[in-house]
C-alpha cells in the first residue's frame, strides 16, 4: 500500500514538474494579444505633475487597511532613506511608494511606484498554483489563499513588485497593489491612490484611451517631455504607464527591458531559477494532483457504476 | 464634538463673509478681493485666497482664468485656438472643472462640442497645478499647509500630529 502510493506520487511529481514547463504556453493563448484585454483600464502617470507629497501612500494605507506607517505620510524624511543601497521598494505593508531622484535637468523629480499590472503579467505565468489572474478590467490580482509563498512571482516581475509577508507562518504570501480591485475597480470606479492625488499626477480610464492622451500631452508640449511613454511597450504593454520630464533612467526605471512579454523567457528563466525553487513547483503539483486525483477517482466510480448497467 | 461645532459656526460665519464680500467687490471691480475657497475642504480647510493681491501681482487674469475674462490668452497652446477678446459666461474654477475626480466630462468631454478638450483636470488639481505651479515658478507658498492647514480628518489620514505612530521609527524601519 504506501509502496503503490509512493510511487504513485512520484509519478505525479514528475507530471506537475512537466506540467510547470507546460503552462506558461498555454496562459499565453488564453490571454491572447499584446494589447491586454480591449477595454481594460488603465493609469497614466504623469511625473512632471509629482510634487511628492505622499498623499497616494496614505490613501493606499488607508483603502487597503495595512498596518500603521513607521512614520507618517506627511514626514518627507523618508525620501533620504536607503535600503541594502537602493530607495525604498513596494512591500507587503505599503503597496507604493514615493522615491525623489536628482536629476540633472529639472533637480528634484518625484516617482510613485506600484503594480504596473502588465498586459501579460510575469507574475501570473511565472506561478504554478494559478494565484494570479489578469481581469478584464486590466487588474492584476491573486488569490492569497491558494499562494503556497514559493516566491517565483518575485523573481518573475520585471519591476520588482511584489512583496512578501513573513507575519503568518502557516500562510505566508505574496501582497501587492491590486488596483484596487476588491473595493473600487470592480464597480468603475479609480483606485484610492488616484483618487486622493492633489495634482492628478495620475489619469484613470481606459489603456487606449489614455494613451492617446499621453501622446497628445507630448505633442502639445514637446519641450517639456522626453519622447517616451514608459509602459507603452515594455514587457509587452503596462496598464499604468508613464511620462516624464527627464530621461526614465534617472528615475530609476529599467530601460532595457524587452519589447516582448516575460512570458516568452520563461522557460529559459525556470531553467536558472535554483534547484530548491524548479523543485517546489513539482513537489507542489504532485501533492495537488494526488489530492484531486482522490476526488476524479469518486467521480470515475460513480460512472463505471452507471456502465455496470448497461 | 464641541471643536466640529465650533468649526462648523466660524466656518459658515466665514463663509456669509466671504459671500458679502463677493458680491459687494463684484459689483465694484469685476472681481472679488478674496476668495474663500471651502468646496472641497475634507483632509484640509478650505483657503482664503487673496484675489486682489494676486491681481496685483499678475500681468494677466488669463494666468488663472484662461481666455475667460476677455483678456487674452497666455499659454501659448491654447492661443492656436482662443484669441481671448471674447468672455465666458463661465468664469469660477468651481463651475467648469468637476470636483468629482473621475466624472467622465473630465476626462472625456461629450461628442462634438468638446472634441478639443479631453484632458481638463479635476477641480482639485485644477487648482494645485496653477496656484502651485506658479508658486513653484515665481517663489510663492508651495509646502502643503502655507495655505490650508490640516484638519483632524486630515492628521487621521496621514497619521500625523495626534495620530503619529508612537514607535521609534529607526527602530520600526528594519522589520
């Protein structure tokens, strides 16, 4: 008996590794074009408006009930804070962040980061539990009750957004921006970040839409902005996406990323992830299927019964 | 509950004030010497605003107004399209620019008639980008409470003042 069963699971350990490598191909027919979905909605960002007064922090701490500030959003202190040499990043307690830069051109320029809730998310093909959905409201959301915490989202996402809570160790998951999903996105209306910005450095509506609002923004003012939307195709197409007055790497954004969506690496990414991370994946599947394989079993038996009577 | 009401009585004495005071200088001058602006005071209360000063220290009322006031147009843009000799019915901030962040008039005008005009700001930030925008430019009051302080809703939402958190923050910045 536990020889039959140990073997069995073997054999699903090997078919859930097989099944990872196969997923990825698959989610991508499903999400179909670059573009995301027609009508999803999206965020435009405009920097030059940023006079980085943390209001989005406290509308987002509030909205999404984190846990209370090490200082308040109203202490600018925050922006000379480095972290293992780097400004402060998204985490499982605070979903954005405000970061200034000094730039060359224009001094002090201010840069929110969040979620940028990709067209074709890295986090959402890199995850072989399936926590993560793109909606058609263009919202990158997950399910933290089936995210086992393996942490492959994290090294997925191009921008480094997903943060991770140690705080339950039963449960412990991956938390980011959701756009807001839960409370607002879902009945049309913006996010709480948006909504609170003194100076609409943020315009909520439809991607397509706003993008064409970005370029009439450059067209008009061509001497204020760099020719470049951020997000319009990196990695595939962001939902938020951004314009600036000063060159995107001295925001410290990545501008080297490809064209193309993540998904497309992934296969050579599961490849160079550690051997402890390419195995969980398979351990984790071969439990699932173990367990499901329980349930089709009833299932089976039921119809062979039906069979029995003919 | 005693500071909301007395908050509550001083604010609308201001504001049977400020609507006196309005209505008398209109009459007088075409436009008023101040301005209490309270239609959105939450986080914050709402801003006396100089108008006079600021009328006096403008070359131009189309700095804030647009081409509304008859008298121009500065923002070189706009000037492809508006001559400016022509004034509007329309001329406070309040009427033309939607308090409600995401009113669809704001971000997509209707059909025809706005065709030109499908990315006017809310009223929110159609008020910070100019008042704080030239204040940045020329050297006004540009920190947050220079020109409307805090309320305890506001100190509430970014923990501050009564609300700071009350832990070390070096101590709290490392978990």
């Amino acid at each position: 008996m536990s020889k039959i069963s140990r073997r069995k699971f073997l054999a699903g350990s090997v078919a859930g590794g097989a099944a990872v490598m196969m997923t990825p191909a698959k989610k991508a027919l499903a999400a179909g074009s670059f573009e995301g979905f027609p009508d999803g909605m999206g965020v435009l960002v405009d920097f030059t408006r940023c006079v980085g007064c943390r209001t989005c922090e406290a509308a987002c701490n509030k909205e999404q009930n984190l846990p209370a500030p090490a200082k308040p959003f109203d202490d600018y202190s925050v922006f000379d804070e480095i972290h293992h040499g780097q400004p402060r990043r998204p985490t499982s307690k605070a979903y954005t962040v405000v970061n200034r830069y000094e730039t060359k051109e224009e001094g002090p320029v201010f840069r929110k980061i969040q979620c940028n809730h990709c067209n074709e998310p890295a986090c959402l093909t890199s995850c072989f539990v399936n926590a993560y959905t793109k909606t058609p409201e263009g919202a990158v959301i997950y399910n933290s009750k089936v995210c086992v915490g393996c942490r492959n989202c994290m090294i997925a996402c191009p921008f480094h957004i997903p943060g991770y809570t140690y705080e339950s160790v039963i449960n412990p998951v991956i938390k980011k921006c959701i756009f807001c999903y839960d409370t607002r996105l879902k009945e049309g209306r913006p996010p709480a970040c948006v909504e609170s910005c003194p100076q609409q450095v943020m315009t909520f509506g439809k991607r397509a839409e706003l993008m064409n609002i970005a370029h009439e923004r450059m067209r008009k003012n061509p001497e204020k902005y760099v020719d470049h939307i951020y997000g319009e195709k990196e990695v595939g197409g962001t939902g938020w996406f951004y314009i600036s007055g000063v060159p995107f790497e001295e925001l410290g954004f990545d501008t080297h990323l490809p064209k193309e969506p993540i998904i497309n690496n992934v296969k050579d990414f599961l490849a160079v992830v550690p051997m402890v991370l390419a195995i969980w994946p398979a351990l984790f599947t071969g439990f699932h299927l173990l367990a499901t394989k329980g349930k089709s079993h009833g299932h089976g038996d039921d119809h062979s019964h039906g069979e029995e009577g003919h | 509950m005693v500071r909301a009401g007395r908050q509550l009585i001083t604010g609308l004495g201001v504001l049977l004030l400020s609507a006196v005071l309005a209505v008398g200088c209109f009459a007088m001058d075409d436009f008023p010497d101040e301005v209490e602006i309270d239609s959105l005071a939450n986080l914050y209360d709402g801003v006396v605003f100089d108008h006079a000063m600021h009328v006096d220290m403008t070359e131009n009322c189309a700095d804030c107004h647009h081409h509304t006031t008859g008298t121009g147009v500065v923002d070189e843009y706009c000037a492809k399209c508006h001559d400016g000799a022509e004034d509007g019915d329309t001329v406070a901030c309040q009427d033309c620019h939607s308090a409600n962040p995401v009113s669809p008039e704001n971000f997509h005008s209707t059909p025809e008639a706005y065709s030109y005009h499908d990315d006017k700001p809310n009223l929110k930030a159609a008020y910070h980008l100019n008042c704080v925008g030239c204040h940045q430019d020329v050297g006004g009051p540009t920190g947050c409470e220079d020109c409307h302080a805090k309320t305890d809703a506001g100190e509430k939402y970014y923990h501050s003042g009564e609300y700071a958190p009350k832990q070390d923050p070096h101590q709290a910045a490392h978990h």
